[in-house]
C-alpha cells in the first residue's frame, strides 16, 4: 500500500530571537527602551541571540541522535529559522548533510502581526483603544490584530503546506523548523483541535525556544508522539514569535 502520509515530521520552533527578549513574552513593548534594540528591524530580519545559537546547537545533537538524517527540512525564510536550522544541521557529519534538502516555505512562515509590530503598549492603545474589547470577543484565534492575520488565517496556508508534503514526501522523514503561532495551527489541523482548544496555549503549554514536537505516521495519519521536548540546557525558555 502506499504511503499518504510522512512517516515522521519533526516540528521545531526557533531558538531565542533578539526580539523574543526584547519583548519579554509581552504582546506589545514594554517601553521605548524595551525595543531600541530591534526598532525598525522586520519581522523576517529579526536574528538569534547568542544563547540562541548555542540552544540550537545543543537541539541538534540531540534531533540527530534520536532521529538520525532527514530527507527534507524546511524553513519558513525568516533569518531566526534559517540559522536555527543551520545550527541544527551543523551537528551531522557532511556525508548526512549532504542528503537532505533544505527548502523555504512561505505557507509556514509567522502570521503577520500588524500595524502594532514595532509598538509600546501605551502607544497601541492610544492607536487602538478599541482593541482589548475586541479581541476578548473574537478570541485569540479568530481575532486578527490590525492590519495582521489571525492564527485562523495562518491555518489556512499551513493546511496548503501539509497538503503538500502529503503529496509530495510521503514515507519520508521531515523537519519543520518554524514559529511559535505556526505550531499552533499545525496542532490545530494534525490533531483536530476544536476552535475553543485552539484559543490560547493552556498554562505552561507554549513551544519553547528549539522545543520539538514530533508526528510519526499512523494508519495513513500523523500521530502526536510528543510535544515541547527541549534538549539545551542554555538561557531559558521564552515566549512570543
């Protein structure tokens, strides 16, 4: 019989990003000191840290002891996930490395997040003082922040990308390396979560920085064998995209 699915997909977000500790885990910045650092820096320029490199490092001794090369990994093009996964595949030897195939994917990419991306809290709700109310309406799946995309937005295209490797990779070994909004609509579509599972992280349930969440295949599905595992010991975990 053939194949409907990749046997594994191995789902990594990205290790801590200067922006990550700009921001704190906070929505918005905390003041014009807080985001100095990265004011005017987009999105998909935004680099690792230090701590960073070394975490991502550290992940890929680990990814390769356990599940050995892969045929394919993909990115979604943002600086942050393409030197995570550089640094991840910096642990094989050339002889492995030189078998898989590393791709850029749009459909995997961050959502968007808005006219409010480079702003303190007091100034976005100076700009949007409507936007508390509306978000605690919406939820924080459907809602989009202005100008952005709601994670029901970025599920869509993520639906498109497992389409895709369904297509286009089955029986092959995959890693994704991508964001942390991201993984939350790849659980959403592989695991069948309802909208209200899928309104927020349950407490203590956001991806950490390089944790892995692997799928193996299962009757012709993938199969959540487990989630967040983290294998550096560098820094600490932190929050946000």
């Amino acid at each position: 019989m053939t194949a409907l699915t990749p046997a594994l997909l191995v789902l990594v977000r990205h290790a801590e990003s200067a922006r990550n500790i700009a921001k704190k885990g906070s929505v918005y910045f905390a003041d014009d000191a807080a985001r100095q650092v990265v004011r005017g820096v987009p999105d998909h320029l935004i680099e690792l840290t230090p701590d960073g490199r070394k975490q991502a490092a550290q992940t890929g001794q680990a990814i390769r002891s356990r599940f050995g090369a892969f045929d394919y990994v993909f990115t979604s093009g943002y600086a942050r996930t393409e030197q995570t996964a550089a640094a991840i595949l910096d642990a094989y030897p050339e002889v492995e490395r030189s078998r898989m195939r590393v791709k850029t994917e749009l459909f995997i990419r961050e959502r968007d997040p808005g006219f409010a991306y480079d702003m303190t809290t007091a100034e976005a709700e100076a700009a949007f003082p409507w936007l508390n109310e509306y978000w605690q309406t919406f939820g924080g799946f459907m809602a989009r922040p202005p100008g952005g995309e709601s994670l029901a937005d970025v599920t869509g295209r993520v639906h498109m990308f497992l389409n895709a490797i369904a297509r286009d990779h089955a029986g092959q070994k995959i890693m994704v390396v991508t964001h942390g909004g991201t993984l939350r609509c790849f659980r959403f579509l592989l695991e069948g979560w309802s909208y209200s599972q899928a309104q927020s992280w349950p407490e203590g349930g956001s991806p950490a920085n390089c944790g892995v969440t692997t799928y193996r295949a299962a009757d012709d599905r993938l199969e959540l064998q487990d989630y967040n595992q983290v294998y550096w010991t560098v820094g600490s975990p932190a929050d946000g995209i």
